[in-house]
C-alpha cells in the first residue's frame, strides 16, 4: 500500500533532495509536493485544482515559506477537527529556539532541522521513514474520507 | 548531559522491561517512573514529594491506568501552555484504531503500540532514543537553577 507524504517546501533543491532521498529508501512512499502555504491548505482542503489530493499520512512542513509560512500552516492543521491527527513533521533550516519552543506549542509532532551536507540531508530522510512510516503506528484514513465527510 | 526521561506506567514488567532498554541503548538518559496519572499529574506540576522534579525531555505515556487514565493525562498535558511542548509518546499495549485516532487528535506526537517479544521491545526503545533524544530537536526550557514556581507557570515568550 503506498504511503502518502506531503512535503510543503519552497526550496527547489531541498525537495529535490528529499525526493531522491525517498526513492532510494522507500519506494512506496507517494511524495505530493506544495510550494506554499497557501497551497498546502488547498490541497489539504481539497480545493479548486485539488479536488482529488490524498490525505497524507505524513506531513514534511518547511517554516519559511512564501505567501503562507509553516507555523500559520502547522496552526491550521491542528485546529481543524478533520486534519489534526495528521502527524506533522517540521522540517526546517531554523535552529532557533524559539522556532523549536513555538512549533511544539503548536502541536507540531517533531522537529527536526536540515542538515547541510548531503550525506546527512539523505540519513535524516532514512530515519523520518524508518520511524514514522516503518515504526509509529499512524491513524488509517478508511476508503476516500478525509476531505469532506 | 543528562535528559529527562518520564515514563508513566502501571505495569511493573513493562517498566522493568524500559529501564533494562534505556540503560542499553543510552546511558545519559535518566529515566523517573510513575504508575499512574494522578501521580504524572503531580511530577509535571511539582506538587506534594515532587517539588524537585526535573521537567521531562520526552515523556512516555500508557494508555491504560489506575485513578487517571492516559487519555485524560495526555489531554491536561497538550491543554497547559507550561506543559504543551514536552513530546509525548504514546506507548500501549493497545493496537485499536480508535485509540490511535484520538490520541493522534489528543495531540500525542507519537503512537507505539507495545511488541510482545523481549528483543522487539529492546529495538523499540532503541528506536525512541535515537529518533527523539538523537535526530529531533526538543525545546529546551531555561532552567534557571533551584526556581520551581509550582504549578501556574506562565512562561512569557
């Protein structure tokens, strides 16, 4: 059963990387892809454009992001009854601590920060899929649910 | 330096099984043990013979207990602002699907339902260790030294 993961993440080579990276350690992960904010809810909400998005079973949400940034995007996630159990990953260049104490008071899952070599960049995805989608037991999303019920 | 390990668990094997498991895998963390919720309530807030109690770096949480159960534990710790950012992993011998859910909704940052197998609940706590004291970032609270202002503790940031 492919496993759907929405990465939220402006970064052309950051994405790139996490792409590759996931090809190589898990060939059923299914990576959808938003550039923004704006456009994560939309897939999340399944609006105009999205109207046939999956439900991700994981959540990679970059901070810094235009027009909608990650932490509005983490606080919608987890005040909406229909997508806070999603777990939600943060996935970030920021190693402030105030990023970190504000993504937690969010309800963010976990935090974790970019690496910057690509070596590390590769293991960090090895072990966001070896613990959250090899080890974690996730909610299952029954039949097409998830959107609007 | 040291973390702060709280495990919340009734069953005196389980918790027997944890300690042996953390004192393998990493022998910086220091684990504290309650058996209920009641008794969690009371180390998180530093109340009654917990007033020394360090705050927690990660907390392990089972669902099924005496007096307060982890339902109603993992609600009042994702409720309090001074409490809301310690990760809270669930781990259970439950695999229902509706305790995943509303743990997940509760807003545990994680759900593990507890293996049977002696070796599979040494990996798992290995897995633990190195994902959330290893590769995560954990907030890291100012703590000025000897300051427990009890319970109420509103944190200006």
């Amino acid at each position: 059963m492919p496993l759907q993961v929405l990465l939220v993440e402006d970064s052309p080579g950051d994405l790139r990387l996490t792409r590759e990276a996931f090809r190589d350690v898990n060939p059923f992960v299914h990576l959808d892809v938003a550039k923004d904010g704006v456009e994560a809810m939309a897939f999340l909400r399944r609006e105009t454009g999205h109207v046939h998005a999956a439900r991700p079973d994981l959540i990679l949400l970059d901070l810094n992001l235009p027009r909608m940034d990650g932490r509005q995007v983490l606080a919608l996630i987890k005040e909406d009854d229909n997508l806070k159990s999603i777990p939600t990953v943060i996935l970030t260049s920021s190693e402030l601590e105030a990023d970190v104490m504000k993504s937690y008071s969010l309800q963010a899952n976990c935090y974790l920060s970019k690496p910057m070599h690509f070596e590390a960049f590769h293991s960090l995805v090895k072990s966001i899929n070896d613990f959250w989608l090899n080890s974690v037991k996730l909610p299952e999303h029954k039949g097409a649910g998830g959107g609007s019920a | 330096m040291a973390l702060e390990v709280l495990l919340i668990e009734d069953s005196p094997g389980d918790v027997r099984l944890t300690q042996e498991a953390f004192r393998a895998a990493n022998n910086g963390v220091h684990l504290h043990v309650v058996n209920d919720g009641v008794e969690a309530m009371a180390f998180l807030n530093r109340e009654g013979g917990y007033a020394q109690a360090p705050r927690p770096d990660l907390t392990l949480l089972d669902l099924n207990m005496p007096r307060m159960d982890g339902r109603q534990v993992l609600a009042l710790i994702k409720n309090d602002d001074g409490l809301k950012t310690i990760p809270t992993v669930i781990l259970t011998t439950s695999t229902a699907e509706d305790d995943i859910v509303a743990s997940y909704r509760l807003h545990a940052n994680c759900y593990f339902s507890k293996p049977v197998q002696l070796e599979d609940f040494e990996s798992l706590v290995k897995t633990i260790n190195d994902f959330w004291l290893t590769t995560a970032k954990l907030p890291r609270e100012e703590k000025p030294a000897g300051t427990t202002n009890g319970a109420g503790n509103n944190r200006a940031d």
